[in-house]
C-alpha cells in the first residue's frame, strides 16, 4: 500500500476527521497489499454505495461509517412560538423600525424568557446593537456579537483637568507611541500578560493556532469606533466612587478581543447554524445547548476572549500612564458584547446575552460613551430588572458607515473637532459625531435604568485611520 494521506482523502470526498483517521488505520492493518490508486478506487466505490460492503469484514467498518456519516451532522429543528416574551423597550421613538423587527424575532425563540432593547439600539447581525435577551439554557454567538468582550475602561488620573493643556504635546506623543489600531501589526515592543497563559489555549485545538496573532495584538485596539482618548472628567457631588467631587484628568479606551474574539465568534455561529435548523429568517439566531460540547467550549472561549480584551485595556492604560509618569485613582471597566449567568427576581437561572449593552446591576459602574466631541457618562446602574438589569452602551449610530461618509466632508468635521476643543490624531470621517444618536436624549431615556456619577469630555482621541 502507497503511502495514505488525509489529503487523497479529502480529494475524493471523504471530509470528515473521523473517518478519515479510521480509513487510514483500516487501510494500514487490511490492504497492505494493495497499490495506492487500487485502495482508493475501492474507497470510492464504498463511498458511492456503502451498503454493498456492509457484508464484508474487511469493508464493513469504513461502509458504516460513512453510512451513518451520510445522514449528515446531527441537527435539530426548531419552530418559533407563536407569541413573543415579554420585552421592554426604553427610548423607543428614537430607535428605527429595522432594530425593533430584529428584536421582536429574538423575542420568539423558543429558547428565549425575556428581552429588552436599550435607547442606542440599531440594527446589527441576529441580535440588534442595543439588545439584551435572556435565553434558557442556551448561548447564540450572534446574540453576543463578532467582537467578543468589546469593553469599556476609564482611568481617573491623580491630576486636574489642567494636565491636559499643559502636556498636550507629551500625551500626544504617548498616543502616537503607545497605541496601535487596524487589523495588521502590533506595538514594536512585546507585551507581556498573563491571560497568554491561559490552559485554554491548549485545551481547544482550534484556538492553538490563534495564539500567536493574540501575543502580537495585545494591547492594540482595532479599527471603526475603537478609541483611546484623554479627557477630564467632572464628579458629581456623592458620587458612589467615594471621590471628592471636581474635574480630573481621566483616560477612557474603547476596543475589544481583535482577532481571537472575531475568530471564535465565527467558528461557533458556523457550529450552531449547522446544528440549531431555524426558519430562515431567524437562522442567525441559532443557538448552543450549554449542556453540549460546543456550548460548553464557545462558553470557555468567549470568556477567555473577555479576558485578552481586559489585558489589552489594561496593557493600554498601564503604558500610557507610566510614559506620562501618571497614576490612576480609580478604574471602572464593563464589557458591552457578552453572555453572563444571571438570575431573575423570580429566582430562574438564565444567560444574559448583551450585545451592546452595558450591565447595570443595582450598584454596578459604567461607561456610557457619545462621540469624539461630546461627552461619556460614568454611571452607577439601579438593578432594573425590566431591563435585564442593562443599560445602553453609547449613543448609538444614527447613520451607516456608508452615510456618515457621504454627508460629511474632512473639513466640515475639522470644524466640529475644533469647535468642540478636541484634538484628533487618525479617525474617518465614519466615525464624525453627527454619525450617532444625541448621547444627552439616549441617556435622558434610561433614568430608570442608572445614576449619573460623572461627565468625561473627551479633549485628545486616537483612532484608527483607514
């Protein structure tokens, strides 16, 4: 017998790892004597007509295979109900009628128990931006989003609001030498932390590849509305962050998981459309058992994807602080594109799935940022359960990409910046504030969902320039 490859395999469509990895050790132990193209013709002819060689102990193992490979990857069908759960809808006039429809669909899964659309809601990929939806024991990739874990920080410097006019040209040195945005490359000098360490690089095969573009990006933010910014922030009088109340200096960065999210993202929507059969309509919505091996995994993955996105904040900040020789009094984070287990007042177990959408749990902090040039919201959330216990996590786009670049020129947007006092470094003309939604109207829409502690006004931001 030739020498069998998986590759000769796959040529004559044999696909499936299983199989192939059983065809080769039959082939070794039975058809020794075989020539190389008579061993294959032969495993044609079992392909096309598999029960002709059920009767054959040498062939009967490989025909059953394939027969039972035959019926396909186990899938379920599912119908959706014929009423939606409950769902509560905050800042709805402001909210457009495609987002709304996403969310009703949600609401009619048979896995789903409740929902909720937050005020910056706009259509997104299964799960509007802006949904939080609670499902039974079940976790759908599309409901957490492309960017795994895409998140929030904010540093409060142990300076005033003058810092930022007095070393404006060092901080803008900082920027340019201490972040890095867009898909390709990575800071020039290697970051190290812990969350590389991490077993479940090891444990899940398709991750092992991924780990060396994650060493490279850590601590890099990616493109669109990613940012990294300077601003100052104004505490509120009894503010829950026990700070005395005036203007600091502050820090606040935007990004998520870059490549290992997006990849996990995609690998796990790919298994739960093969497995979770949906109308068509609904088909992104599929979901994955939590008791499988596929949920079980995407669960580990996603939370590592959290994890990386955490590090890079922290990588981020952490550079940035030590160039300026500064210290953070205070840090607040939150994730905004992720599943969570969580409890209802009525005390059942559910995942909370928030697809830009900040958590809000009686007490909890977060970030609720605008645009380049108007301000983010520190907010202290009030446990609404109506709410899934969630906020909005920004202003929201008011326009497509695709629009915002059509309706606005460079120098109008010029204009803007510098009426605003903001200094940006890269940035299109995608991201120009008219873009988004009034942050001041999707905030004044959630009063009953957060405590206002403070103001952040961005002054220098750093963006990815396409």
């Amino acid at each position: 017998m030739g020498n069998l490859r998986t590759k000769d395999l796959s040529k004559i469509g044999y696909h499936n790892d299983q199989l192939r990895s059983l065809v080769i050790g039959v082939a070794s132990k039975n058809f020794k004597h075989h020539s190389k193209q008579q061993l294959l013709d032969l495993l044609v002819d079992i392909k096309n007509d598999p029960e002709a060689f059920l009767d054959n102990e040498l062939t009967s193992k490989i025909a059953e295979k394939v027969i039972g490979k035959v019926e396909g990857p186990s899938f379920k069908t599912f119908e959706l109900r014929d009423e939606q759960v409950y769902c509560k809808t905050y800042g709805s006039k402001g909210i457009e009628a495609s987002a709304k429809r996403q969310m009703e669909l949600a609401n009619l899964l048979p896995i789903s128990v409740q929902g909720a659309l937050m005020p910056d809601a706009h259509m997104g990929f299964g799960l509007p931006i802006g949904g939080v939806l609670a499902t039974d024991n079940a976790v759908i990739p599309y409901a957490v989003g492309m960017d795994i874990g895409c998140r929030m920080a904010l540093s409060i410097i142990d300076e005033s609001d003058g810092f930022l006019k007095r070393f404006e040209y060092q901080i803008k040195q900082a920027l340019k030498n201490h972040t890095h945005f867009g898909m390709e490359g990575g800071l020039d000098v290697r970051q190290e932390h812990k969350v590389l360490d991490s077993p479940v690089f090891n444990e899940i095969p398709f991750l092992k590849p991924l780990r060396s573009k994650a060493v490279r990006q850590l601590g890099t933010s990616g493109n669109g509305n990613h940012f990294v910014e300077f601003g100052e922030i104004e505490l509120l009088a009894d503010n829950t962050l026990g700070l005395p109340a005036k203007k600091y200096t502050a820090l606040l960065t935007h990004s998520g998981s870059r490549g290992l999210g997006s990849a996990i993202a995609r690998h796990y929507t790919q298994i739960a459309m093969n497995t979770c059969k949906l109308p068509r309509h609904a088909q992104q919505l599929a979901w994955l058992d939590m008791n499988s091996e596929a949920g079980q995994e995407y669960w580990l993955t996603m939370t590592l994807a959290g994890d990386y996105a955490k590090a890079c904040h922290e990588r981020i900040h952490a550079n940035l602080l030590k160039a300026l020789g500064l210290k953070a009094l205070y840090v607040v984070e939150n994730h905004h594109n992720f599943a969570w287990k969580d409890r209802l007042t009525d005390g059942r177990e559910v995942i909370v799935h928030r697809k830009g959408a900040t958590p809000a749990h009686k007490g909890e902090l977060g970030i609720i940022p605008g645009s380049m040039t108007t301000p983010a919201y520190l907010v202290s959330g009030k446990g609404t359960t109506d709410a899934l216990y969630s906020a909005s996590h920004g202003a929201g786009r008011a326009m497509s990409r695709q629009k915002a670049k059509d309706s606005m020129t460079v120098s109008a947007m010029k204009k803007m910046l510098t009426n605003a006092g903001v200094t940006l470094i890269g940035g299109t003309v995608e991201e120009n504030p008219l873009a988004y939604k009034d942050i001041e109207k999707v905030i004044a829409a959630q009063g009953e969902l957060v405590d206002i502690q403070g103001k952040f006004y961005p002054r220098i931001v750093r963006m990815n320039k396409e």
